[in-house]
C-alpha cells in the first residue's frame, strides 16, 4: 500500500489533514489500492508487470528467487526458499506490526489535526478556508499522479529494490517537478476558474510539496515494502506536529490561508526529510530504460485512474468555490471535513485488513470472495448506518459544540452529506474488492461513471440551492450513480451481493428508529432548555449543544442498538459483561 495519505479529502478530519504530512499519499487512500497486483484486470500477474502468483503475489521467492515480496529485503530474512507455512507467518507478524503502529499513527495524526481545526476555525474566517481549499483542490489532483505509481511499485517490485531505485527516483523527480512547472504556470487560470484568483500564490505555495515527494517516494515505497510503518508512524506524527505548531502560530499573526499551506510545506519537509534518513536506501541517481518501461507499465494505469479520482473528490470544491465565492466554500469545507472522520479514520483501518483479506479469498474458490464480502458489508453498513443518523440529525449541535456560531450555515450541508458518509464507506469497500479480485480496469470505470454524474450534479445543484444544493447533488449522485455502478461491477466480477439484502433489514430498520428517536429528543431537549429550534444553530451555546449531543445522540444509538442487533446476541453481549463486572 503507499504511503501517501489520500488527498482525496478523504484522509482530512479537518482543514490542513488533507494531505497526509508525509506527502505520501498512505493508507486511507483509494491508492491503497494499488499494492496489490497489476493494474490491468490480470489476475493471474505479478507486480509491476511480472509473472507471479494470483492477485499479483508473485511466487514464494518473487519468481527468480531474489528480494521478493516474500524472500529477502527485510520481509522475512530468508531467501525465499523457506517452507509456505514460515513465509505466510513470519509476513503475517511483520503485517500485523504494521498494522498496530499504522493505526496508532492515523489516530495521533487525526488528533493533533483535529485540534488545530478546532483553533483554526476561531483564528481565521470562512474565506481564509475557501482559499486554502482552492489549493488543495489543485495539490490533491497532482499528488495523485505526480510519481506515477512509483511508491506501489517499489513495494510490489521482483527484485532488488537497489535495482530499480536509481531509476524510479529519476522518474519520480521528474515527473514531480514537470508536473508543479505546469502547476505553477497554469494556478491563476486554475483560480480563476474556481472563482477565487486571490489563491493564486496559496495554490503555488501548497502544491510545492508534490517536490518533497518526488524525492522521497522511492524511500516511503522501501520502507512499506520492508513494514517499517514504525518509522513512517513516527515521521507522520512528527510532521503533524510542525503543522500544527506553524499553523496555529501565523493564523494567531494574521496569516490567513497561508497558514495552512506553509504549516503543510513545513510538515512535509520535516516528514520527508525522517523518512529519507530512515529508508536506509542510498541516494543514486540513474536511468534503466528496461526498469523505466516496467514501472510505467504499472504506473501509467494507475495514474489515469487516480487523476479521475481526484477529479471526482475535488470537483465541488472548484464548482462552489466558481459559482458561490471562496466564503461559502469555506463552509462547504468545514461540512465535507466533518462528514470525513469517519471514512478516514475507520476508512483507513478497515482498508489494511480488508485489501489482504480479500486478495486471499480471491486466490482461493470464486464463492470464497463471495461469502466474505457477504459478511463484510452488512457489518460496514451496520457500523455507519448509526453515525451517518446522529450526523444527520443532530448536524446544527455538532457544528455549534466544536465551531462556534459562527460556522452556523456548514451545518445544513454537513446534514446532507451524512448520506455520503455512507456511500463513501461502501464504495471504498467496493474499490478494495475488486482489486483484490483483480478486476482494477473496473475500478477506474466505476470511478469515471460516478465522475461523469457528479460534475453536472454538483453544477446544476450549486446554482439551484448554494451550498446545501452542492450537498444535494453529491449525495444524489452517490446513491442514484456510485453505488448500481459499484454493484455492477462487482457484480462482473463474479461476487455474488443478493444474499446481502436480508442482512440489511435490521440495520435499515434501526436506522429509522434511530432516527426518530433522536429527532423527538432532541426537540424535547431543546424546548426544556430554550435552546435550538426548528433545526436552526442560531443562538446556540456550546453548553446547550453538548447536552442535546448527549441526550438526542444517546437516546438514538440505544435505539439503533436495541432494533438492529438481535436480543439473543444482545443477551449474550450481557452475559459476558455481567461476570467481568462481578469480578
């Protein structure tokens, strides 16, 4: 998986977690998926285009018995040759490490962000974040296609990563620094077009960082190959920390947006810099025309399919920010960020376990896949169905207790993309399984009919309705457009998703309960204490919003927990609580 945290607004809780301070673009980006074997719907192929295993996992030893994925360069310490039942465990410890310190990084990093958020939306005002997601509308699309694949193919490559290293650092610092000259030259057009050429200077600022990258994207690939997710974790959490610290500072002195992209700049060159120095990959610089072809084999796909991912996540941030101005943009991003927590936390954990899940049931009987993804699905939607309902409902507290009244007209859009929150959710489970199925041609198809939806949806909405239509045509996209065309391809791609639909029952049910529950609380809440009315975060203290998020939002997960899970399992939920407590 790469180690680039998805600017696909996916991976940010708030304003300035965007974009992973690695400028890698990591774990909870739909980039993840491109670990696992080649892009081009052949299953039976290895990475980076060699012969191999299913699902691109090579043979034992990587086919020639050197640094394969399962032979040398760290992952076990053998030389392949080792008996299946060694390799499998002695990769699943190493993993299962990774795992443990990828989580506890995503949660530090989220944390720290958080907060900033939480200071910076009182240090700054709306327009100061329509600015700055301006610039990350354009930064998130070139930090999508700058390496072209060269961090997933460095952890996918059959051989000695000291082969290739030469070269993919050549190709990756070129292509990076081609890509920000064209950005450099092309950001007041880019502005312009999204309304606002006063970012001008913020969107060259921020998208300097694809420069850092391009020179430390063969390191990060190393790093990841050989599950060194320790060293990534602590370098994340280091570079989170300097933005944090930066940012906060020039707001509090009147910076404005620009305390957003030089906090991001100073993060990732902190970040970069760590990871550079714990690759332990010497720095050579050369040019292979046989590896060059290899890699753009596997990077060329890989890269179109991205560049329309970034297009589809950042398409409202242009269209808002072009039709409603930079203030109402500011809004909208407030909304889409807190739509976000839960995609890019859970999102992030759930993607480590369920691309290599998946790809391993993909390598077994097709119905294998099937059964798995009938398990996974109802128990995705089960978990997000409950959150999406509190967003939703409870939206104008939410936005109220973390924001202040000021951020009051982010709440009707936060309201409406709770719907996305789910699909998003869905969606990216859908990406993961049909890369692991090996069907990647399908992923950048259902991408590009969500895209091609999306566009006019976001268009015709914003002008209708502002920035709550832009919500409308996102989330009508979303459940009319993204999922039948996720289902479908799944659906091709042999995974069996009818016997889905009764699991869905009782989370669908509970939803509903959920829901009016904690609307009926919640004006209950607000009539005894004279606070919110008629849904509006109008006068609203952070003491009244806090107490309806208690009592409304509570009231509503105990209801949702009562319809949609079974008694018998509620009861044996109880008898195993009972004793613990006794003791």
């Amino acid at each position: 998986m790469e180690q680039r945290n998805r600017p696909d607004r996916e991976q940010g809780a708030d304003a300035g977690d965007h974009i992973d301070h690695t400028g890698h673009r990591g774990h909870h980006d739909h980039r993840d998926h491109t670990a696992h074997g080649d892009h081009g719907d052949r299953g039976g192929t290895g990475a980076v285009g060699e012969p191999g295993g299913p699902s691109g996992t090579g043979t034992a030893d990587g086919t020639d018995g050197t640094d394969g994925i399962d032979g040398i360069d760290g992952i076990d310490g053998t030389d392949g040759t080792g008996t299946a039942g060694e390799q499998v465990g002695s990769i699943g410890r190493k993993a299962g490490r990774g795992l443990r310190w990828s989580l506890l990084g995503n949660l530090g990093t989220k944390a720290t962000t958080f907060v900033m958020g939480l200071v910076l939306a009182r240090l700054l005002v709306p327009e100061d974040f329509g600015l700055y997601a301006i610039a990350l509308a354009a930064t998130t699309f070139v930090m999508h296609v700058n390496d072209v694949g060269i961090i997933a193919a460095t952890v996918q490559w059959r051989g000695r990563v000291e082969e290739m290293a030469p070269t993919a650092t050549v190709m990756a610092v070129a292509f990076s620094t081609g890509m920000y000259g064209i950005f450099w030259v092309v950001a007041p057009y880019f502005a312009e077009l999204a309304g606002s050429v006063e970012a001008t200077p913020v969107v060259r600022l921020l998208t300097a960082i694809i420069l850092i990258d391009g020179v430390t994207a063969v390191r990060a690939g190393s790093l990841m190959r050989g599950f060194g997710h320790d060293r990534l974790t602590k370098a994340n959490i280091a570079g989170s920390l300097v933005n944090a610290g930066v940012a906060v500072t020039l707001a509090a002195n009147g910076a404005g947006a620009y305390s957003f992209a030089v906090g991001q700049v100073a993060a990732n060159t902190v970040t970069g810099a760590l990871v550079f120095a714990w690759a332990g990959l010497p720095f050579q610089l050369g040019f292979d025309r046989e590896v060059a072809a290899r890699l753009l084999r596997f990077g060329a796909p890989l890269a179109l399919g991205l560049g329309i991912e970034a297009v589809l996540m950042n398409a409202d941030y242009v269209i808002v920010g072009a039709v409603l101005g930079p203030v109402a943009l500011g809004f909208y991003l407030l909304a889409f960020n807190v739509s976000s927590w839960v995609p890019s936390v859970i999102g992030t954990a759930l993607r480590y376990v369920t691309v290599p899940s998946f790809s391993r049931l993909a390598e077994q009987r097709p119905e294998s896949l099937s059964l798995g993804v009938q398990r996974s699905v109802p128990l995705l939607v089960a978990f997000v169905l409950p959150v999406a309902v509190v967003t939703a409902t409870l939206a104008p507290a939410i936005v109220a207790f973390l924001y202040g009244e000021k951020w009051a007209p982010a709440a009707g859009v936060l309201a409406l993309l709770a719907v996305l929150m789910v699909v998003r959710m869905l969606t990216s489970l859908a990406f993961d399984i049909l890369t692991s199925a090996g069907a990647t041609r399908s992923t950048v198809w259902m991408n590009l009919g969500w895209a091609v939806a999306l566009v006019p949806a976001l268009w015709a909405g914003t002008h209708w309705y502002g920035i709550r239509g832009a919500a409308i045509g996102h989330a009508l996209a979303g459940v009319l457009v993204a999922l039948p065309v996720a289902a479908l391809a799944l659906s091709r791609a042999g995974v069996r998703l009818a016997p889905v639909l009764p699991a869905l029952v009782r989370p669908s049910l509970g939803a509903v309960v959920a829901a009016a529950v904690t609307v009926a609380l919640a004006d209950l809440t607000s009539s005894l204490m004279g606070g919110l009315t008629g849904g509006d975060t109008g006068g609203v203290t952070a003491g009244s919003a806090l107490v309806r998020l208690c009592v409304a939002g509570g009231g509503g997960l105990l209801a949702y927990l009562l319809v949609a899970v079974p008694a018998a399992r509620l009861r044996q939920l109880g008898a195993r609580a009972i004793p613990a407590r006794a003791r």
